[in-house]
C-alpha cells in the first residue's frame, strides 16, 4: 500500500484508541477499505491452497521475486535485497527477501497457513442412487458438519492425467455457473433426526454432494452419472478413472462480501487463515530492504496437524534456508542451525472474536474483540496449555515496543476460557528450532464455518503489525 509511510507518521504522536475506529482520520479509513476490497478479491479467488500459492506468487514474479530453482541452477550468489521464492508442490510458498546482516545471525519469519476446512472428494467419489448423481466425500479439518448443508457448494482442484497433465477445475463461481451441495431431511420428517446430538445431526458418510438427476439416453445403467461424467470429458477432457488422482474440494460458492450495514466487516469463506496470509504478505511485499533476511512462510495442512510434505511438519523450509546460504557463499549446517535459532517468528494465526450470543465460553479480560486490532495469544493449546508454544516475556516485550513504535493497534488473548476447548497453530513446530516465536493474527467469528467474518479495522492493523515487526524486530 503506497501511503504506508505517510499513514505511520500520521498516527505517530497519537495513542491508539481502544477501538481502532475511533482512531482512524479521514485518509487511514480509506486505507483500511482499500485494503479490504483487495483482501475480498483474495480470498473469493483463491479458495484452496493451490489457487493462493499461484496468486501469490503471480504477484511476487510481479514485484520481482525470482524462483530459488532457478538461482541453484546458475548459482547465483546472492546479495542483500535480492528477493526469491520457493513454490513447494503448488500448495505451499515462501517468500525470502535477503538482508544486509549474515543468515546466520537469524530471520524474521512471517508465517501462516493457507488451507481451510473444507469437503474433499474421494478418490472414487461418483455414483448414482434412484436417478440421481452424487459425489462421495471426507471432511478436511475440524468442522460442525450440520453447517455444510443446503448450502450452494463450487467444486475446485486439479486432476492430474496418466500422461502428466494437470487439469484446473472450478465449477460454481461463475454467475451462470451451476451450483451443487447437500440436501438436509425436511423438518416434517425430522422428528428422530432433531432428537440427535449437534455431533450426529448430520454423519460424516452423509455429506453427499448431489450433482444431476438428467439421465443419459441410450444407457441402461447409472445413466444419470454417465451423463455427469460425459460432461465433464467434453469440458475438461477428463474420465471417471482420473479421479483416483485428482484433488477436488467441495468449498461455499459464491465471492466475500462487506458484512454489517456499515459495511465494516468482511464475511467470506476461508478466512482461517488466508486474512493471516494475505496480510503477511503485502506487508513482506512492501519491504524493498532489510536488515535481517525477512521470511514470509505460507503452508499447508494446518488444519490437519501441519503433517505431509506441504505441512510445517516437512523440512522443505529448513532445505530452503541451507540452499539460500550456500547461494550466500556462507554455508555450514551449524550456520543453518544458528540462523533457525536465532530467528524470531509471528505465526499468524487467528483467534476467537468475542461473541455475545455466547459469552460463556470466554474471558472477558482475555479474549479478542472486534475493531481492537492485531491479536497476541502468548500460548494456545487447551487444558493445561497442552500442545503449544508459550512465548517467553522477553520477546513479547520488543513485540510490545515495536507496535507502539508504529501506533499499531494490537490487544492479547486466549483461546476461550480454561478447559472450554483450544487448538493449536505451528508455533511450536517452528519453535523446536529454538527461535522466539508467539502466535498472533486476527479475530474471526464463526470460525471453521463456512462463512467466516473479520473486522476490516483488524484486518489492516495486522498489515500494519506485521510491516512493523520486519521493520523493528
């Protein structure tokens, strides 16, 4: 955002207000819905890990970021101010902007995840029951699955061919688009079904997406899917049998919009954690220079224990980091361990918005509020912090002084109360390293909901946080 710089000096000299509304001049608030309207084309766009990892790294080669591959091949040295990325497997990237100080003294991570809750298709997922088409699926993270039906569901992924070719599919986004989803038991028939726990309501084995009811003339047999799958072959070139390698998820159709009548929030599928990636990485695409080597680290698989090659789990991060220092001339796998070490780390996450419809499972002193900015949770986990990252105090005290440097709105939180629940994010993988690390992000309502919503004021303090934490820390 071009008028960063001057919106810093404005809000210098100026205590943030409890609400960062309030504190907002004329020209801050229009940043702050510039911001928003691009962050809605994001993620109205970009509904899996493989369409975010492709536009982000459109708009990285646009800002001058080159491929690490290809740096290797030529071995390239490497100086300060030289920006690469690294595309792993289409479905997780990092961004590395080279500083001035050796690796080996340490990097400023920005980290997120870029996957979410969703439907994926089985690997054999058509089939046809009293003339109508559906598709098989299996939940993809921690979902209330009673949520994900009647909705109008697009499909999007890849298939990927014997012959090598990946083919893109989306189907529902269009405005003549068809739609498809899952059909839900009428309530006058619902006597047994309403007596069902919220868990049981709906079984995972009954997300069934219905997809046609058109049979196909001249066959006897599953005509219906037939007539499916031969419109999918006329359009995408694609059989029944290139489904056992396909990646197909089933997502909510239809773009972000502004949400309340002051449109002053944003409502939108896929805001865990994409409002933490996009923000992580305009505010790394908006470093020209650096001190230390700035990261912005952007995976897969959260939602499922950040396990697999594109999770936090894999070391594709860690082999990245030894290549771009032997690219320095400065290689050494005890330098590697050193600048893992001697990181520091926002994993950027989201956080649990306040809900007055139920305030009984949070603390009011230690939850996070709408419209009060950037939010640091010192630990996650549940119970007896179980499962997370507890930042020691010592870097939450620079954290502190580098957002009052910048008059960046931020408030800290827990998940819920005690023993209420709690969740986990990648801080404490990255932190096996030894690295200072603390979980920050934004607050959302209805999380892992189909429909997700974000406060616009937050969502431009976290791009004004994690700018001042690259710039400060």
């Amino acid at each position: 955002m071009s008028a960063k710089t001057e919106i810093v000096k404005e809000k210098k000299g100026t205590k943030p207000s409890k609400n960062a509304w309030l504190g907002y001049t004329g020209t801050q608030k229009n940043e702050v819905f510039a911001l928003a309207e691009g962050y809605k084309t994001f993620i109205s766009d970009c509904k899996t890990e493989r369409e975010c990892t492709t536009e982000l790294l459109r708009q990285a080669k646009e800002l001058g970021y080159t491929d690490l591959k290809e740096a290797i091949a030529k071995n390239k040295k490497l100086k300060p101010g030289d920006k690469l990325y690294v595309n792993h497997m289409g479905k997780a990237v990092a961004l590395f902007l080279i500083g001035k100080k050796p690796l080996e003294e340490g990097m400023k991570i920005l980290g997120a995840h870029i996957d979410s809750p969703r439907l994926d298709l089985k690997q054999v997922p058509f089939y046809e029951d009293t003339e109508m088409a559906l598709l098989d699926t299996h939940y993809y993270g921690g979902i209330k699955k009673y949520q994900w039906v009647t909705l109008p569901l697009a499909l999007h992924g890849v298939v990927a061919k014997k012959d090598g070719t990946v083919v893109p599919v989306v189907i529902g986004e269009k405005d003549d688009d068809p739609v498809v989803g899952i059909t839900d038991l009428l309530i006058h028939l619902s006597a047994k079904q309403m007596e069902k726990n919220a868990a049981k309501v709906v079984e995972g084995e009954d997300l069934n997406i219905l997809v046609g009811s058109i049979p196909l003339k001249g066959e006897e047999k599953e005509a219906v899917k037939a007539n499916i799958l031969a419109m999918l072959e006329a359009s995408y070139g694609i059989t029944e049998e290139d489904f056992v390698s396909a990646e197909i998820e089933a997502v909510p159709a239809g773009r972000a919009r502004d949400f309340g009548i002051d449109r002053s929030m944003v409502m939108g599928y896929g805001q865990d954690d994409r409002v933490c990636a996009y923000t992580s990485a305009k505010a790394m695409f908006e470093m020209k220079e650096i001190d230390r080597t700035a990261v912005c680290l952007l995976v897969d698989k959260e939602e499922i224990g950040s396990v697999g090659a594109t999770g936090m789990h894999s070391r594709f991060f860690e082999n990245a980091v030894a290549e771009i220092m032997n690219l320095c001339g400065d290689y050494s796998e005890l330098k590697v361990r050193r600048a893992l070490a001697n990181s520091v780390m926002l994993s950027s996450d989201v956080s649990a918005a306040y809900d007055p419809n139920y305030p009984s499972v949070s603390e009011k002193k230690n939850t996070a509020y709408f419209g009060k900015g950037l939010v640091f949770n010192k630990y996650t986990g549940s119970r007896g912090k179980s499962g997370s990252n507890d930042a020691n105090a010592e870097y939450i005290g620079r954290l502190r002084a580098a957002m009052d440097a910048h008059k960046v709105t931020y408030q800290t939180s827990e998940l819920g109360r005690v023993d209420e629940g709690g969740g986990g994010t990648i801080a404490y993988i990255m932190a096996n390293y030894g690295m200072e690390v603390i979980d920050s992000g934004v607050a959302v309502l209805n999380m892992h909901a189909p429909w997700e919503i974000t406060s616009k004021s937050d969502l431009y303090e976290a791009y004004c946080g994690y700018a001042a934490f690259l710039k400060e820390l």
